[in-house]
C-alpha cells in the first residue's frame, strides 16, 4: 500500500517517491503527499518530474493498492523514481476549509447537540448540512460569533493515529450521523481542535485555527426536515 505522507504531514508539498504500477488512466507511487480526495474535501492537483520530463496531475482517485494519479497521455516509468509536488495555494486553501468546518461542526455540536448529514468544500467556501429541525436567522447570528471567537482564540489542530478499539472508546468520536468508516480500518486517524472538537476524520487541516482567516456564513437554508444547510465564505 502507498505512504499516505498527507496523513502525518499536511504542509508537505513536495516529495520523492517510486511508480509502482500503472492503474488505468494514471500511476500508484510507493510514497504520496497528494490527498485522493475524501470526507468532502476534493483531491489534490499538481505535477510530477522523472528525469527531465514533467506529468500534470489533473486529478487523484483512490485504488485499491492505493491512490492513482491521474495523467493523460504518456505516464511516468515503472520501477522508476519521481519527484512530485501539489499545487499549493489551492491545497492550502482546502486545509482552511476544511478547518473551518471542524470549527462549525465543534461549535453546533457542543452547544445543539446535532450531528453531521454531509459536507463539501471548495477553494474559498464550503457547507455543512446538521440535523436540525429548525433554523433560523438569530440561530446562525450567534454561531457565526462563536465561530469568529474559536477562529481567533488560535486553537492548536493537532493529529494521532489510535487503535481502533481505543479511537471508539471516545464518546462522541462520529461527528456524522452515519458512521461512515469502514470496519475494516483498525488504525484510526484522530483530528483534534484541542477544546472544541474531536473526531475521526483522513483529510488535511491547517495547524491552528488562527490560519482559518476569516470565516463567516454566507448562506443558510433547508434540505429537508431535520437537515439544514450551513454555506461558508473562506476570505
């Protein structure tokens, strides 16, 4: 299986690795600090070297000998190395996003009591749908300020990995209301906002809330009876 490097090091933006084997329309590395996209948050974009020839990764979906990146036309050797790197600013712009959302989900959590129906994120947005049956325009007044006070309060984002049996063990792990990790995974990657959330979650994160910027809800509305729509401008 590949080194999943976006696991252990979100700020990793280039890397060294080897081409395994081709998959379809791209190549499995040994090694990889590109995301393949997952838990609403949306595959990695860049490039790939192999001697004085470069590859555009145009897209990252996962295998089952791990993440294929996806390349058009001529593919980088098997058996040889490369030297890969991410696009950036637009990874870390997801980071934000998606740190944003662990914020949003911390706070409606806490202090509603409402779990998570679904999720995505972009490049300067993002949206989070709750179980709420209600929601209205004094509700999101106040949690867009307790996002702006956890935002700016510079929590620490901090990542482990624990045993399966033991990651369970934490009340409240599942922040969705469906549990959506598969039984089969026995190592458990734990993202905490040391104070405000705790959950089970494989995406990239910056490291402290402070590095959000400026989150503020741009938009609400209703997806059903007890599913509500929270929309977020990243600025």
């Amino acid at each position: 299986m590949t080194e999943a490097l976006y696991h252990s090091d979100a700020y990793l933006k280039a890397f060294s690795a080897t081409v395994v084997s081709e998959d379809g329309d791209g190549v499995v590395l040994d090694r990889t600090a590109f995301f393949p996209g997952g838990g609403g948050q949306p595959a990695d974009l860049g490039t790939i070297w192999q001697g004085g020839a470069s590859f555009s990764v145009h897209g990252v979906r996962r295998g089952t000998s791990g993440p294929i990146h996806l390349i058009e036309g001529v593919r980088p050797r098997v058996g040889e190395a490369i030297e890969g790197e991410i696009e950036w600013p637009r990874r870390h712009a997801l980071m934000r996003a998606h740190t944003a959302l662990h914020v949003l989900c911390g706070i409606i959590f806490r202090d509603y009591g409402a779990s998570v129906t679904g999720a995505s994120m972009d490049v300067g947005s993002a949206r989070m749908d709750f179980d709420l049956e209600r929601l209205e325009a004094d509700f999101v007044a106040r949690v867009q300020e307790r996002m702006t006070e956890e935002i700016a309060a510079a929590r620490p984002v901090q990542v482990r990995f624990l045993p399966r049996a033991e990651a369970f063990a934490i009340p409240d792990l599942i922040r969705t209301k469906v549990n959506l990790l598969p039984e089969g995974i026995e190592t458990i990657r734990i993202v905490d906002i040391v104070g405000l959330d705790l959950q089970a979650d494989g995406g990239t994160h910056v490291a402290n809330t402070a590095h959000v910027g400026h989150a503020r809800i741009a938009g609400y509305e209703s997806k059903g009876r007890n599913n509500k729509r929270l929309r977020l401008t990243i600025e």
